[in-house]
DNA sequence: CTGGACCTTCCAGTAAGGGGGAAGGTCAAC
DNA sequence: GTTGACCTTCCCCCTTACTGGAAGGTCCAG
C-alpha cells in the first residue's frame, strides 16, 4: 500500500507518516522502482499503536522507546509498566494542580464580578490579578 | 534601576525581561546615556503582575491584551472576567480528560501487572496498549 | 590601565508534533 | 499527449515561553 492509503487508514495524512518514519517510530518502507513507499498491512498496526500511546498521554519519544524494544525481539512489558506508572503519577500531579487553579480561579472571577471598573484604582493594572 | 536590579527584585532574568519588552508586555524603559535601560519602580508592580496572570493559567498573550486595555486608560474588568471565565471552561475540560485518561491509564497498568511477557504474541507490538 | 561585572544587540535553539509549499518525478485515464 | 492525482525530497514555518551564546560597549574598583 501507498502512504496515502496508509495515511487515510490510519486516520492521518502522509505528512506525519513520514515525520514518523524521521522520527524513527516507523521504520523505513520498500520503495516502488519508481521511489514511492510500498507498506506492509502490519504498518497500518504499527500506526494504530502509536496512535494508542498518545491516547494513553506518552510522548513520540517514548512510543519510540517501547517500538525499538519490540524490534529488537523482546517484549516491552516492564518497561511500559514503568512509563504507565510515571505517566500515572504526573498525571496525579497535574490534576491536583488544576484543581488548585480552578479553585484559584473561581475566587477570582467571583471578586470580578462583585467589583464595579469606576472603584478600580488608576494605579495599578487589575484589582483582580 | 537598571535591568538586572528589576530583574532580581521580581525574581526573574535580565533575558526574560527583555524577552517581554519584545513580546509588547513591558514598555520600552528610559535608556542612560549608554543605552542602559533604566526602569521606574513601577516596572516591578507589572513584572509582578505578569507573573501572577501566569499563576492564573494566562498566557502571555492573553495577559499582554489586559496590558493594553490598562495602557489604553480603560478598567480592563469585563476583559479579565470574560478571559478568566474562558480559563475556567479550559479547565473544567482539561481536568475531565485528565480524570478519564487516569481511569485509562490505571486500567491498561492493572493488566501490565498481571500478565507474564511470554504470554505476549510476537506479532503484536504491546499486548497492554 | 586592567579586570570583572554589568549592559547592549542579534542570532539560534529548545520541546512536541507536525504543516505549508516549492520543484520535480510518476502513473492512469481520456 | 495531456491533464490531474499521486508521489519524492527539501527546507522553512508554526506554537509557548523562554534560554544560550557571541561580539561588543560601559562602569567601577584597585
């Protein structure tokens, strides 16, 4: 298959199927006599994973990490196990902090309702901030 | 007082300011006769304020335009409200798909702890993702 | 008068994940 | 034989908020 049937099969453009393969996620495809990529059927699993691991929130580069173990014959099991639990306590941490944040926030947008412009003082920028 | 003074009075860089000098944040200060930026002490009230529309989740753009509204004579109130009120929406939306993504993320490390790597098909990438 | 701590401008780069578009080759249909 | 839809490589651009460094000017102490 083409990168364009692959592309529209994986739900992305040729673009980024090639960025990939820069990138080093997908690995280089036979090429036509002609230069054009000819992909395998299992390219389009390959896509479809990495497309799983940023749902799941990881980064190219350790969609990488995972893929270059998995090419070099072994399973990546512990090594996802490690991404997944540092990836779960980041996330701990980034939602306790939005939490703050909204509730910072909140208080803030309530003051600015409450307050007319006409009391604000010239001197500073926003009574509210 | 000269930039490295402001710059460590609102615990920040001589870069940084100059960086938001060109962002359109902070003014262009009085130069000394040798070109040295020379700013007055209410520079520091506006770095500070900077600093504390990022601690509210604005970016500099979004703060840049509570700037010129200020700069412009005018109570920028209903602005900070409207942006503030936008932030809040953000943040409801972030914090949902952070919460979903956990529940994701929690599921996917359950498995990956219960099953044994030479149960996984070698024609599959990672069976936990 | 020299050394070091400041200051100036400008240029380049970072992470992440691509997008835009040029200049050119290829393939199938009409 | 010529459109039009593909494909190729290449290089630059975008976002956000800075950071680093080079080359050069200034100021003050010893």
């Amino acid at each position: 298959m083409r990168i364009g049937e692959l592309a529209e099969a994986a739900g992305t453009t040729t673009k980024t199927l090639r960025f990939y393969e820069d990138e080093g996620l997908l690995r280089p495809a036979h090429r036509t006599p002609a230069g054009y990529r000819d992909y395998r059927p299992e390219a389009l699993a390959r896509v479809d994973f990495i497309h799983r691991g940023q749902a799941a929130g990881l980064t190219l580069a350790q969609i990488r990490q995972i893929l270059d173990i998995r090419d070099h014959g072994q399973a990546p099991c512990e090594h996802v196990r490690n991404l997944l639990d540092a990836r779960l306590a980041d996330l701990e941490q980034q939602i306790t902090q939005l939490l703050e944040l909204r509730d910072t926030i909140t208080q803030l947008r309530d003051q600015a309702t409450q307050v007319e412009p006409d009391t604000c003082s010239a001197d500073q920028v926003c009574r509210y901030l």
